[in-house]
C-alpha cells in the first residue's frame, strides 16, 4: 500500500535540502502540490479505486522532482540549456525514493514510466495500459497548473507573434521547443497548444468552467488587436474545447 504521508514527508524533507529563499525553487514547490491535487481529482473522476487515486497522487508530487537539482546546477529550468529534468527524475527516483513510494514492482514501474513521459513531446511507445494511462493523468495535471499558473501578462516589449507556433495550433498540434523564443508570448501559445494534448473530461471541463483558454486568448487579443490571426486561432481552440467536451462526455 502506498503511505501518501510518509511520500509527502519525504519530499518536503529533501527540498529542504535546497535554498528555500530562491523564488524558482519555491515555485516549484509549490507546483508540485497543485499538480498532486490535480492527479488525484483526475483519478478520482475517473473512478480509478483508492490505491490508484494515492498512485496518481504521488506520481503527481514527484513528478518534477529532478527541477530542484536542475536549478541549482544549472540557474535555468529549460531542458535544451541544461539536463532533461524528467530523465534527472527518475534517475533520484530510482536512487533515493523508490522503496519509500512503493515495495511493488509494477508500481515501481508505473512511477518512473510516467515521470519519464510527463514533459515529453509525446509519450513513448510499448507502454502497458496502467502506464499510459498514469502518464496521461499526470501530463494533464502538469499542463493544467502551467495554464492556470503561468504567463498571465504580457511582458514582452515589442512582442511578435511566432509564425510556427500559430501554425501548429491551426493544425491542431503541440509547439516544438526548437521554436520556442524568450517572451511571454510564446509561452502562451505553447501553453494554448497544450489543448491539443489533454486526454480527460475533468481537464478540458476545468479549462472551460474557469474561462482559462479565453483569459489566455484576450492577452494575445489585447497586446495584438488587428491580427487577423489571432482570430482564426481562437476560433480553432474554442470549438476543438467544446466538441472535445461534447465527446468525452458520450
């Protein structure tokens, strides 16, 4: 059985370990609690039993457990400059905490495979299906909390729209990191394109019921009023969140 106490313990007790006062790390920390939440809501809406709920539980609390290193390593949380800070994870998992989140095999297994795959651009192959399906609980919660949490202004002066990204979110496709600049904007259009990438009905009804992708949606509108663009993508998003919503729920 999974003991969620002496996980969340353990976990506070090693970002102890680390500088508290730093803002990044403090984020993190506190992300990492949201994303817990998010998984176990997940879970429990999808009816999964008890101990899947504490799985999908700490799964979420560790996922990012490997940003804590990357930062103070590396000062960055960009995976391009620095380490994949998923692979970092499971490699602390593995060496640190494996035995205290679980003494079962298969679980083991589920863990790391969905830490593995929580931030890639898309989920390995010849997974079994507990696997897939924890790794989609947690890489719905993990980009629900970046799109509730982050980027709520546009910062940027002189911001531009990034050509690529507009494209992939008309064809219905995630950002790729190679076109992935600096700014404000683009990090709310790679967190628009997340859309494209959900797989639960908790997700998108959440995303719908707080107005998330609209909020997102007037920052672009308001720092770039005439672009036509603008409008073509908005249209894309709002009507792939209402048929995705009419979809999951038949």
């Amino acid at each position: 059985m999974i003991d969620v106490s002496n996980c969340r313990k353990k976990f506070i007790e090693y970002v102890k370990t680390f500088d508290m006062k730093e803002p990044a790390i403090m984020g993190k920390f506190h992300h990492s609690f949201r994303v817990m939440n998010y998984a176990y809501e997940i879970a429990k809406s999808l009816h999964l039993n008890e101990e899947d709920q504490k799985l999908a539980s700490i799964i979420g609390l560790y996922h990012d457990i490997g940003r804590f290193t990357q930062w103070t390593e590396y000062g960055t949380y960009e995976d391009q400059k620095s380490i994949d800070h998923a692979d970092l994870g499971v490699k602390l998992i593995q060496d640190q905490f494996i035995t205290i989140l679980s003494d079962n095999i298969e679980i083991q297994n589920i863990i790391c495979k969905s830490i593995q795959n929580h931030s890639k651009l898309y989920m390995e192959e010849h997974m079994n299906e507990k696997e897939i399906l924890f790794s989609k609980i947690i890489r719905d919660a993990d980009k629900l909390d970046i799109m509730i949490e982050q980027n709520n202004k546009i910062l940027t002066k002189n911001p531009t729209l990034n050509t690529h990204f507009i494209s992939s979110i008309l064809k219905h496709q995630l950002c790729q990191n190679q076109y992935m600049r600096n700014c404000d904007e683009d990090s709310i259009l790679r967190q628009l394109a997340f859309l494209f990438d959900l797989n639960f009905l908790y997700t998108y009804r959440w995303l719908q019921n707080k107005k998330i992708i609209e909020k997102k949606l007037k920052l672009l509108e308001t720092n770039f009023p005439q672009e036509k663009q603008i409008s073509m993508i908005k249209e894309t998003l709002l009507n792939y969140l209402q048929e995705k919503c009419k979809a999951v729920e038949q």
